[in-house]
C-alpha cells in the first residue's frame, strides 16, 4: 500500500473537507467552465463567508490550458474564504497525465483531482490505475478521489455509462486502503444528468461509509446531484457527505442569463457582469442548505 502524506495540514481540499467532516456540513465542489463561471462562484463563496471548491472538467482544462488552469488555481488561493481547485473525472489518462505534467515543470498545481477508474473492468485494475499517480500526488501535495461502484449517465465530456452498479463498503474501504485515496464517491443510486424516476438513494450505504471514516482523513462525495430535492440533500449531509458536487444548478440560469443578455442586446461588458451575478445568485441558496454558510 502506498503511504498517504497528503493531510489536511498540506492541502487546500482536505482541510475544506475536514473542517466540514468535523462541523457535519456540506461543501459545494462547482463545476466551473469559464472564467465567468469561475468568478460567480468565487463571488458567491465570499458573499455567505462560505469554503468551496471550484472544479473543472478535462474539457475545459484542455480547452484553457495551462494558462486557464493558472487563472483558476489563483481565484481559488486568493479568495476571501478558503477555496480549492479540483478536476473532476479525470478519465482519459492523457488528460491525467497534462495536469501532473504541468504541476510538476510549470508549478500550476491542482489541489485535488478525481483519477477516475470506470471503465476499468476489475477493481484490481482500478487500483492499478490510480496507483500509477499516488507517488506524483503525494510529492505534489495533490489529494485524489476515486469513484467506487458505476454510476450512470454521462457529463460534459465524458462518455455515459448505461448502467450503475452501488458501492460494495468493503470493496470501497480496499479501495481507498490500496490506493491511498483520500475524497470517495461512492455509487448509492445516484446517477450523472437527469434522473428520469425520482432518486432513491441506499442511505445505508453512506451510515456504513461515515462509521468507516469517522476518525480518518477520508472523506465522501457525492456525484450526480442534478433535481435532487432539498430533503434529500440534507439526509445526504446528515450520514456523511461533506463534498457536493454540482454542475447544472448553477450552469443552467448562467447560460440563460448569458443568452437573454445577447438576445437584449447589451454591450458585451454588461453580458460577462450578468452572467457572473446569475451564476453567483444560483449557488446562494444551497450554502445555508448544505450547512456551509458563516463557516468560512
């Protein structure tokens, strides 16, 4: 087993989660597209004196480069509240490959990143996989999340996956004691994109994660959250999630804000301040939901 020196002494992302592990709150982890998007989440976070995490898909961070990711990395340091960046997904080992690379010649560092293992047909290739980069993260002070169980549908990106499989505890606990990981997101009837029936999430699954975590510098993401209802937000915080990825509750009235904007006709100035205030304005209510806001 590799050993794990990335703590929350030496890392952004941990000592979010931490402190959220230790005060039973949630944390927004933002998927962030642009630097309009990145700005309204920032602005947001310092509004409610609340941590976030902005996230980028490889997407974005290809379509950026280094230069994007630099930009991204500094919103996040030099924010008023404690704020960290993250890759979410990152599945394609290029693109895997593109952000050690530039963390360890250039300096542009991530503080997190989900080195994600789907497709592989095996745990043990699962494992192997995020093995690989273990010794580069730890000497980068760069924390990894794994993804235990399938979840289906697809994001930005990525290639959907048909079916879900729900995370085994055990298998997950191998998992994370194999590889080092320190952030899981587990696979509990969650799902990527919109949910066609309403969710309905093995609870359980969470209690038994949480007991398992409760003394460690493990903690628990929940993906998939899109049309989530509120109570079920709050039953998630409540048995352990301290990570809250979102994407489209805040994406969709941004890009509505943009596209009503243009079709109005407003200079292209007044177009970027719209859109960061709409973005902002979206990620308002789900502070005091998840129980995060004045925690900064």
């Amino acid at each position: 087993m590799s050993s794990t020196i990335v703590t929350p002494e030496n890392n952004r992302t941990l000592a979010i989660l931490k402190k959220a592990k230790e005060g039973n709150y949630g944390v927004i982890g933002m998927v962030c597209y642009d630097m309009d998007s990145v700005m309204g989440f920032r602005d947001a976070c310092e509004k409610a004196n609340t941590p976030g995490i902005i996230m980028l898909f490889p997407i974005s961070a290809r379509y950026g480069g280094s230069q994007f990711v630099a930009f991204c990395r500094d919103i996040a340091h030099q924010a008023k509240v404690p704020m960290s960046l993250h890759m979410d997904h990152a599945v394609e080992i290029a693109d895997i490959d593109f952000m050690f690379d530039i963390a360890e010649k250039q300096g542009i560092k991530l503080d997190s990143i989900m080195i994600d293992s789907s497709r592989c047909d095996t745990e043990e290739e699962g494992i192997a996989m995020v093995k690989k980069y273990v010794d580069r993260a730890n000497k980068l002070g760069m924390a990894i999340e794994v993804e235990l169980g399938r979840l289906e549908g697809g994001e930005a990106g990525l290639a959907a996956i048909a079916e879900g499989k729900q995370t085994d505890p055990e298998d997950a606990d191998h998992f994370i004691r194999e590889t080092g990981a320190q952030i899981l997101a587990p696979s509990i009837g969650n799902l990527h994109g919109h949910y066609i029936n309403p969710p309905n999430f093995n609870q359980e699954i969470l209690k038994t994660l949480k007991t398992t975590y409760a003394q460690s510098n493990t903690y628990i993401c929940l993906h998939g959250t899109d049309e989530l209802p509120d109570s079920l937000f709050q039953e998630c915080v409540k048995n352990g999630v301290t990570k809250m990825n979102m994407n489209s509750w805040m994406r969709d009235p941004y890009m509505d804000a943009y596209k009503h904007a243009l079709v109005e006709g407003k200079p292209l100035p007044d177009v970027h301040n719209i859109g960061v205030k709409a973005f902002a304005d979206a990620a308002e209510r789900f502070f005091p939901l998840f129980g995060s806001a004045g925690k900064a």
